[in-house]
C-alpha cells in the first residue's frame, strides 16, 4: 500500500500527502504572501528539510528568511525576538515550519505584529480574543514535522511566561492557518524519542477528548478513530521510521486530536503544563507519562465509555484492557515510568498543584478536579 494523498478543508484547507511541500511557494502568494518569515525551531533550523522549504520560497521569488530561536517551550522574549525580525524584514506573513513549539511561537508572531495589546491579554478566556485587532492578524501557512500536538489546525497557541513560568493559551480565531500542508515525508527524520512524545501527545489528545464531558458529537466520533490510527501506526514508526504509510496516518491522527479537543482537555493536560513550564520536559512525553494515572483518577466516570472504545479498537477486558493497552505502548515507545524519572521534585508539587489548578483543561476533566485530589493524583505520577 501507498501512503493516501486527499485535500482536506475540515476545518481549514489540508493539502496532504508525500511530496506537498512542494507546493509551499504556491501557498504562500496565494494568501498574499511576497516575503514571508519561516519560523521553526533551533534542532531543525540546520536540517536539510528546512534548507528544502527555504530552497522552495526562494526559486519563487518570496526570498530564504528564517527565525529559529524557538525554545522548546516558547516563551514571549522568543515571540519579541522573531517580531523584530519580522519587522526588520519587512515581512508579510508567516510560514510556521516544525513542531508544536514551531508551529505556536510562529502563530504569536503573526498575531502581534501590530497589536495595541499585550499578548497576555488575548489568553483564552471568555471573549478575550476580542480586544485583538484582526485587520493585522499576518496570513499563517503552517508545515507540520511532527505528528504530536496538531497546532497546524488550531486556533490558538501555548505560551510560557518566563517570569511565571506559567504557559498560556493565547487564542484568536485568525489563529487557524490559512493552509497547513501536512507531508509525511517530513517527520521521517525525527529522532525516536520525538516521534514516540509526540504520538503520545496526539493519544492524549484524543483520549482526553473522547473522555470529555461536554456535548460535541463530532469531535467524539473524530477522538476515537484517531485513538485506533495511534494504537495502530505509532509502534510502526517507532520500529520503521521510513514506514511512509504509518507516518501519513500519524499525521492524521495528530490533526484529528487537535480538531477532537474543541470538546475538551483534561487533567492529563493541566498536570502536564506546570512540569512542562517549570522543568521544561517534553510536552507529549510527560503526557504519556501521566496518562496511566489519570485514567485511574477518572474511571469511575469514564469506565463505561472507555470500554465501548476498547471493543472498537479491537482491545479486550474493556477499562482494564485499553489501560494495559497503554502501560504495552508505553513501555514499547520507552516513556519514563513517572514524573520522578523526569526530574520532578517532590518538594515543588504543591506549587505545581496550584499552577493545574488554574490551568484552563482541569475544567474538561470528567472528574471535577480540587486541590486535594489534585496533590494526590500528582503524588500518585511520583
């Protein structure tokens, strides 16, 4: 079998399949762009992936200009810096090229080109998004490398706040990419440690999704079939990363978290966002390693829906059996035990408790989450 190649516009215009990006220059002028600023991250910046886009634009005329200080958790002194690079170029849009941490950090940049308004100010609350000037809102053409946190369909960005060390979610509707290309043939490079986060990343997604309490029919049906591309294909790139079939379906199971988390996060995101911004792990990586435990925390409430998913994915013994299922995954993609093995301190959890408390997915979770049950569960990740 080949690996599928379909234009997709749900929710924004997919061009997907081996060999899209290509089709980057094209893009590009057709949301108006003459001189756009590729944005990736500092691992990919010297790669030959990069050099190809980069090659691209400039044989059409739209010149080679890159921004690359991207943390892995980016923070709003990375945004200052690319906003003066992007200024200085005289730049007219933005080609978010990476991972999540790419892809996000390029999003704030096109938002805050002409803003009257802190970035702080457009965090997803309520009408936030509101008080941001969308007449200059820069076009966004996204590339995804990676097949985790499916920020190329989103609407919003997650920025950690250096001084807090608080990551926030900045949304604005203009946010969505005008374009993503979605090419499996670039995250065949990515080393396995990456692929095995970010797929993680995307499991969770769809998990804490189809786990959600709120109504979105849509999303549900979407969660769970990107649970079963997951299972199924993960394991397939962790072993084969040149297994072109696998990727594309990886690629699609990413897109597929992000459009199913409309309906909701949970706590596998709130414990995982403070560990993230202050001891800066990979984000997909410390979902994984949460993700056992919080399933534990929810069970009471998710038993029954979790085992109508098992008997669609083929896995036996129902909550049981999907939770061995991923104890299996983990193990095979070699996620750390838990969060002691990442580093963290125990001595820090009561300032990480408070810092999920306020983190906007603990209200997805099925079970409402208090400070109490909160510290047990971060103990029961130790």
């Amino acid at each position: 079998m080949t690996a599928p190649t379909a234009n997709w516009s749900y929710p924004t215009a997919i061009k997907f399949g081996p060999g899209r990006i290509r089709e980057l220059a094209d893009h590009c002028k057709a949301v108006g762009m003459k001189r756009p600023l590729l944005v990736t991250d500092k691992a990919l910046a010297s790669l030959p992936i990069t050099a190809g886009a980069l090659d691209i634009l400039d044989a059409a005329g739209l010149g080679r200009a890159v921004f690359s200080e991207v943390d892995p958790n980016p923070n709003e002194m990375n945004m200052a810096a690319g906003l003066k690079v992007y200024r200085a170029g005289g730049h007219d849009g933005v080609v978010c090229f990476g991972g999540g941490s790419a892809l996000d950090l390029g999003k704030m940049i096109a938002l805050m080109v002409d803003q009257k308004v802190s970035v702080w100010d457009l965090e997803d609350i309520g009408d936030w998004w509101t008080r941001a000037n969308p007449a200059t809102i820069a076009p966004i053409v996204a590339v995804p490398t990676t097949a985790g946190t499916g920020s190329e369909v989103g609407r919003a960005g997650v920025l950690t706040n250096s001084a807090t060390h608080k990551k926030k979610i900045i949304f604005h509707p203009k946010l969505l990419p005008a374009v993503t290309i979605c090419d499996p043939e670039l995250t065949v490079g990515m080393p396995r440690f990456i692929t095995a986060g970010t797929g993680m990343d995307a499991l969770a997604h769809c998990l804490e999704a189809y786990s959600s309490p709120f109504y979105h029919p849509m999303s549900q049906g979407i969660a769970l079939e990107g649970m079963r591309l997951v299972f199924e294909n993960l394991p397939k790139v962790y072993a084969n990363p040149t297994d072109l079939e696998a990727r594309a379906h990886m690629m699609s199971a990413a897109a597929m978290g992000a459009v199913a988390f409309q309906k909701g996060l949970g706590a596998i995101h709130s414990l995982s966002h403070p560990v993230g911004a202050v001891y800066n792990t990979h984000h997909g990586t410390t979902n994984a390693v949460v993700m056992p435990m919080v399933l534990d925390f929810n069970r009471h409430a998710i038993e029954d829906r979790i085992g109508m998913a098992a008997a669609y994915l083929g896995i036996k013994g129902g909550f049981d059996g999907f939770r061995a299922r991923v104890m299996d995954l983990r193990a095979e993609l070699a996620i750390p035990e838990n969060l002691t093995a990442l580093g963290v301190e125990a001595a820090r959890l009561d300032e990480l408790t408070e810092m999920a408390m306020e983190d906007p997915s603990c209200g997805g979770n099925p079970v409402a989450m208090t400070r109490e049950n909160t510290r047990a569960l971060y103990d029961a990740c130790m």
